[in-house]
C-alpha cells in the first residue's frame, strides 16, 4: 500500500515518455537544425517538469499522511 505514489506517478509520466519518443524524429525535423534541436528540447524539459510536479504532488500527499512514520522493522 505504501508503494502506491511511484506506480502511480509512472502511470502517468508514461504515457508522456512514450509520445515524446515517438514524435522524436519529427520533432527534429525542421528547416533549420538549431531550431529543430531547441523545440525538441523544450518538449524534453516540458515533459521532465510534468514528471517533477507528478513526483512532488506523490511526495506531498505521502507527507500529509502517516502511513510512513513507522518506527521498527515491522508494520
């Protein structure tokens, strides 16, 4: 129960990382290489910053709850 936030944040990064993929060669495609290259880049950065607020959204409901502060080995 305690692993839930990561599947969920990969459940839903993804379908990002796999439309980035997919696009890339388009998205390098271009009249002129330097501004295919910096638009490629852009949707690369875009899409890491969805994949940071996922994780800090994952990190601040895991924060507000309890279910981590367990002391010992066992549950």
């Amino acid at each position: 129960m305690a692993r839930r936030g990561p599947v969920v944040v990969l459940a839903l990064y993804l379908p990002l990382i796999l439309a980035v993929r997919a696009t890339g060669p388009s998205l390098l495609a271009g009249t002129d290489t330097v501004s295919g290259q910096s638009h490629a880049m852009t949707v690369l950065w875009l899409t890491f910053v969805a994949f940071m607020a996922l994780r800090g959204l994952a990190l601040g409901w895991r924060a507000r709850g309890d279910a981590w502060l367990v002391t010992g080995a066992t549950r």
